[in-house]
C-alpha cells in the first residue's frame, strides 16, 4: 500500500521562515528553481513563510541538510 498523494506531497515538502514582508512570490521561485527543482511555492507574507513542493524527496532531504 502506498503513500497517498497527499502524504506523498508532504515528504517532498521544504518549509521557508522568516522571510521579509515584501517577498515576492515569482522572484522568491526564480531564485529557488536555479538551487533546486519545485513542482509548486505557496508564500503566506502575513506568517512569513513560503511551503515548496519539490519534485523528489531526495532533494528536499538534500536542501536541509545544508
């Protein structure tokens, strides 16, 4: 039995904190895509915090590891 695509999500998932109120969500994902490959970013200013949806879990265990 497999994960489900939600959980699946989950363990691909890199959160961000802390960002600066005026992040913008497109220069925030161009900057992002050269470092590492995102299926999708979700930025939520007034929490401060970004949620990427990488497209492997190796990756995003790669990007906290650093």
């Amino acid at each position: 039995m497999g994960l489900s695509r939600i959980a699946e999500a989950r363990t691909r998932s890199v959160i961000i904190s802390n960002l600066p109120s005026n992040t913008q969500e497109g220069l925030l994902q161009q900057v992002l895509e050269k470092i590492m490959p995102i299926n999708r970013i979700e930025v939520f200013l007034d929490k401060k915090l970004a949620i990427l949806e990488l497209q492997s879990q190796a990756v995003g265990l790669k990007a906290t590891e650093k």
